[in-house]
C-alpha cells in the first residue's frame, strides 16, 4: 500500500520536484526532437577553465525584450560549432548577434529550462550582418551624411593626429614607428586615446573616443582609426550604424587602418580616407610632407631661375643705361670742344690779323723813323710796347675765359653722370629694365628693382597714390 499524499483544505500537495520532473516529462514529450529557433545572443557565458558555454538568448520587439531562455553548449560542441562560425562569417561567436541555432528543448529539476544547442547555422547570421549592414549604409546615406567626412578638406601637412588605438595593439606600433624612424625627418605630434578595438564594446569605446576628441578639435589636424593583427575577426562593430554616424559626421577627417583586406566595413565607407594596414595610413600622411617638399623645392628653383634671368636682363639694360650716358655725355662735351676750337681759331686770326696790322704800323714807323725825332721815336716804341702788352693780355684773358667755359661744361657733363647722381643719395627705381618716371604707370603686385649707388633691391608696389602739387 503506498504513501498517502498529504492534503491541505482538501486539495493534494504535491513536493517541488514532483512539478519540476513533471515539467519534465511533458517538456520531453512535447519536444521530442531538436527544433531550429532563431534568437539573439544577448551574452555568451563562455567559460574558458570548462570549456562550456552558457549563451542568453531572446528576441526582442523594437527595443522590448519579448522573450528570454537560456542556453547550453557543451565543450565539445562549442569548440566544433565556433570554429565554423569563425571560418564561414570571419568572425567567433559574440554578443549582440541574430542566430539560427539546432537545440533541443529540455527542463532540468535543477537547473530548469534551458535550450541545448546541439548547431548553430553561419550563413544565417552572416546573412543578418550583410541585411543589418546594407540598412545601415541606406539609413546613412537616407540622412545625407554618408559622405559628409570624405568632403572635408585634410590639411596640406597634417601633423597634429589624435589616433584611437590600443597602446599595445600591433598597428599602434606599426604606425608610431613609421612615422617616427622617417627617413626625412618629419615630426608628427600623436596623441593616443585607447579603446577596445574589437567586439561589441569597440562600439562604446570608440564612439565615446571620437567624443573626447571633438572636444579637443583645434588641438587636431585628423583622427586614425588603427588596428593590427587578428584579421577579419571582430569588424562587424564596424559596420555598427551608430559608430558609422559618428565617423562620417565627424568635424575632422577620419583615417583608418584596421587591418582587412577583404570586403570595406561601412566606417571604412564613411571615413575620409581608408588604408588596409596602419603602417600605409602613415605611409600616407608621410606623402603629404614629402609631396608639398617636392612642391616647395619646384617653386624655390623657379624662383631661383626667375630671379637669376631678371638679374641678368636688369645688367644688361644697366649696360645700355650707361653706354646711352656715356654716348650722351660725349654728345654735350662735343658742343662746347667745337665751342673752343671755333674761338681758337678766331682768336688766331685775330691775333694773325692784329699782327699784320702792327708789322703795317711798324713797317710805317720805321719809314717815318728818319723823319721824326727821337722824342717821338720813343713815344712810339712806348705806343708799340703797351700795345703788345694790350695783345698779350687780351689773348690771354680770351684763352682763359675759353678754357674755363670748357672746364664748367665738362663739371656739368660730369654731375649729369648716373654715378655721381646715385652717389648724392638719388637713386634709380626701373620696372621691366625701363626708369620709372610717373606712378600712375605703376599696379599693385608689379615686382621694382631700384638702383642705389652701391647695390640694388627689388620691391613689390603695395599701393600707389598721386597728388597734383599746385
């Protein structure tokens, strides 16, 4: 005869695991056979020391959770079903993705319902991924702002570079170092703001990342993105659409280098600019400086071979300017030599013909010698000898007054010389090799060279201005 079953007010009572084991019973009838159910896993559990996993699946209506059940995948199934999800998606089993799991519905006494996931199916999530981000492009580009950081202009030599990475990841290293052992010398001023840069939580730490540097973007020419090792594993963050908003609408421009070389994530999409690997963002950047070199070094010879053919044009037409005084100043001394000359000669015939004239009165007085006594002979040797003297001087004053008009003519000549006008402090301003005589003449930009005594310099014509003096 069995036990009696207790009662209470006339109703059985019945122990709690005689409800659990029949939960049990009617859960195994009622699910006999392994059932496909799709679900997100809210968390993994993955406990590495047993090799066990212990997922939180549920399914959510727009933001609300609408169901929730927990989830088992023992060791040996989860090392075979992860590493397939890893070679089919490019990524392990993680957090806060859409699955297509086998499981078999169970009720345990003690650990109650649980679903034992015997599979779970790749190219189901990968096909949730590839849906998930395919919205996220349309929503971006919906809004108007998927393209909005590839529009900012980057800075001729970006040199100021907020770089969010892990201080430890390989790609930091890659990237500091190949910016820092340049073989020309450039020195960047990097500023490091760490984040996790994989995962689910990459999404949390990289957009709150950008936020501490848009506080802080006067003190920045761009933001780099990087990342080394591990392939394709953990980009799906980077398709996030949150994340992708921050990066495209971000006040500076975005570089990345997150280190995949197969299909572009949507923040590679969105950012200004995208490299495979850090070290070819900063073989990028070290392009820039090394392109605006090369700019810089074409100017300066320009410039050199400009300026070297203006020196060269502006001796020659000094060569001109002086050979045209010189040929001037011979031409003003001609004048006053022929001057001279005419008064030489005349004077010689004034004297020749003064002579003659007081041979004549000799001659006359010699004749009369014999006639006149000698008190008049001596009167007029007296007149003779005084006369002579008259000659004498007078040529002489002639010869002098002659002489002396040459020599201020010559001194004027010599005044007039471009030399001793620059020597008194005067100088010669000249555009495109002619003398600058009127300012109107002159525009704003034109290049002066202007001649002083010792040297020369050349100017720009800032402005020009003209007075009327009455």
């Amino acid at each position: 005869m069995g036990n009696t079953r207790e009662t209470f007010n006339g109703h059985p009572i019945y122990s709690l695991s005689e409800i659990a084991m029949s939960l049990h019973n009617v859960i195994e009838r009622t699910y006999p056979q392994p059932y496909f159910i799709k679900a997100e896993i809210l968390k993994l559990n993955y406990y590495p020391h047993s090799g066990h996993c212990y997922p939180e699946l549920i399914e959510k209506e727009g933001d609300k959770v609408k169901a929730e059940i927990r989830g088992v995948i023992w060791s040996s199934q989860y090392q075979q079903i992860n590493a397939r999800f890893k070679r089919i998606t490019g990524e392990p089993l993680h957090e806060n993705i859409n699955i297509l799991c086998l499981a078999k519905i169970e009720y345990s006494p003690k650990h109650g319902l649980a679903l034992h996931i015997q599979d779970i199916e790749p190219s189901f999530t990968l096909g949730e991924l590839m849906k998930n981000r395919a919205e996220c492009i349309e929503k971006l580009k919906k809004e108007g702002v998927f393209e909005r950081n590839r529009q900012l202009q980057l800075p001729l030599l970006p040199k100021r570079i907020a770089i969010i990475s892990v201080e430890t990841s390989k790609g930091y290293s890659d990237f500091i170092t190949t910016l820092a052992e340049n073989k020309d010398g450039y020195r960047f001023e990097t500023t490091l703001f760490p984040s996790i840069l994989q995962g689910e939580k990459a999404i949390t730490g990289i957009t709150s990342q950008l936020s501490a540097i848009e506080n802080r973007k006067e003190d920045f020419d761009c933001v780099v993105i990087v990342r080394g090792g591990g392939g394709d594993v953990g980009l799906s963050c980077y398709d996030d659409y949150q994340m992708a908003r921050s990066v495209a609408t971000f006040p500076l421009p975005v570089l990345t280098g997150i280190g995949h070389s197969t299909n572009l994530t949507v923040v590679d999409m969105v950012a200004h600019t995208h490299k495979i690997t850090p070290t070819e963002v900063a073989y990028m950047l070290l392009q820039s400086f090394q392109d605006f070199d090369e700019t810089v070094e074409t100017c300066r010879r320009r410039i050199a071979d400009i300026a070297n053919k203006r020196i060269a044009d502006q001796k020659l037409e000094q060569t001109r300017v002086e050979n045209r005084f010189k040929q001037a100043a011979s031409a003003l001394l001609q004048k006053p030599r022929n001057t001279l000359m005419t008064i030489t000669q005349n004077l010689s015939l004034h004297v020749q013909r003064f002579t003659i004239e007081q041979h004549n009165l000799l001659q006359n007085f010699a004749k009369s010698i014999s006639r006149t006594s000698p008190q008049h002979i001596k009167q007029q040797r007296e007149s003779l000898s005084e006369l002579s003297s008259k000659v004498v001087l007078l040529s002489g004053r002639m010869v002098q007054e002659a002489k002396q008009r040459l020599a201020n003519t010559e001194e004027k000549v010599s005044l007039l010389h471009p030399d001793n006008i620059l020597k008194r402090g005067f100088s010669i301003t000249m555009k495109d090799g002619k003398a600058v005589t009127n300012a109107e003449a002159l525009a704003e930009g034109e290049q002066l060279v202007t001649k002083f005594y010792k040297g020369e310099a050349k100017s720009v014509v800032l402005s020009t201005a003209t007075e009327v003096h009455k």
